[in-house]
C-alpha cells in the first residue's frame, strides 16, 4: 500500500494479484502484481488510464511505488506470503529509458535481492513505453546479466516494437490482449495470432497469452503454442492482504 496525492486529493495505492497457469497443465506458474488507487476521503476508484497517466506524469511517484512494491516482496517481508513460483511486478519504460530513475531503481531495491530472489521474480516492461535506444537496451541487458528475468509486456499494443524485440533477447514475451479479442472466430486474426507467436517463440522466448476469457480462446492459444496463459478465465485480479512485520 502506499499513500499519495492524486491532483491535491489524498489516495492511495493497493496491491493485488492474478495468476499465470501453464498452457500445458493448466497449474500455476505465477502471479502479476497490480495496483488499484482510490480516493482516501470519498473510496471513489480511480480508473487506471488517468492513474497510469497522472504515474506516468509524476515520475518520482513511479519509482516510489516500484521500490514499495519490491521492498514490500523482498526486503520488509510483508509481501513474502504471496510468492508462490513466481512473481512478476512491471516496471514503467522510463525507469528504463531515464538513466537517474534507473540508478535510484537499482540502488534502492533491485541490488539488494539474493540471487533466490532474483529467481522468483519477473520483470515486466510494457512494449510501447521501451526505447529502442542503446542506454535502454544495454539496461536491459545488464539486468539479465545481474540474474533477473526480463518481460515484454502487452507486445502488439498500437505499434509493434520489431526493432526492439530485434535487438534484445527477452525472457518472456507477453502478448496483448487486443491481439486475442477476435481470436478464434476471425480466421485473419487467428492466423495473425500465431505467426505473432511464431514470430517471438524463434527468439527463444516464453510466450504468454494475456486476456484469455472463454475456453475457445484457451483451447486456440494452446494449440497455437504459447506456455503461460493469463486472463478472467483462469483469475480475475483480487486485493492482497499486507502483513504488518513484527517488532523484535
């Protein structure tokens, strides 16, 4: 949880969840770590496009939140109950892209992880906010180099990052949701679906298939060839509960 101003209003941040199973098993593999905002005063949720906007805006909140929500997994323990397999938290372009917000990233939190630590979690960095520059993916690579996975998030969003997925090699590759919308009924987007797959999988990447609601969608994306598959079919997002650490 975390406490801030929202356009001079107090809010606050809360975690949740939901979970990644196995395409082949359908068992969990994973969990995605989310924030939900709401106003302190009146309990009104804040829709996430204006919450990820006014983020996105307030840069030293981003890093804030980011370094709470690690140390709240790793360093504090208040969050520890939840890593079952693995945990994937995002990490917004420009923590990446800015070379100060990086350092304070890396500095504050991600240098402290065990190398254990490191192994339960995921990184997930969301294709249209990743520069394709030389700083940002040598970043990139350092963090792998360091013992951390590295996600693409919502590839295929808007513009697909080629050039991008070209010159780093990420762990994973999720694909967005919109992708899979029209996906099996729509023979030109189910096709498109799976060359997308065939596409990242030659990199040598995991594949997960976000927004999967109905079980004509799972039965597709597992045909198709994707590991982990992710949506209001198998878990919709629910709230977490923080333990409080105890003194002495």
């Amino acid at each position: 949880m975390l406490e801030f101003v929202y356009h001079d209003e107090p809010a606050r941040l809360e975690w949740f969840v939901q979970d990644l199973v196995t395409a082949a098993q359908h068992t969990l593999y994973g969990q995605e770590l989310l924030c939900r905002a709401t106003l302190v005063d009146s309990q009104i949720p804040i829709a996430m496009e204006p919450l990820m906007d006014y983020l996105n805006h307030h840069q030293d909140l981003l890093l804030e939140m980011t370094n709470q929500q690690l140390d709240d997994l790793f360093i504090s323990g208040r969050l520890t109950h939840l890593i079952d397999n693995s945990i994937w938290i995002n990490i917004a372009g420009k923590l990446i892209a800015c070379a100060s917000l990086f350092d304070r990233l890396w500095r504050q939190t991600l240098s402290k992880l065990t190398a254990m630590q490191k192994q339960c979690l995921v990184l997930e960095i969301c294709e249209d906010t990743i520069s394709s520059d030389d700083p940002s993916v040598a970043r990139i690579s350092f963090l792998q180099n360091q013992g951390f996975r590295v996600a693409m998030d919502d590839f295929g969003s808007g513009h697909s990052n080629l050039i991008q997925l070209s010159r780093s090699n990420f762990d994973i590759i999720k694909l967005d949701l919109k992708l899979i919308q029209n996906v099996p009924t729509d023979l030109w987007a189910a096709s498109l679906y799976r060359e997308v797959i065939s596409l990242c999988s030659s990199k040598g990447s995991l594949i997960v298939a976000e927004g999967i609601e109905t079980q004509a969608q799972s039965d597709f994306v597992r045909w198709a060839g994707v590991d982990i598959i992710q949506g209001f079919l198998y878990s919709k997002p629910r709230p977490i509960k923080v333990k409080l650490a105890k003194n002495g």
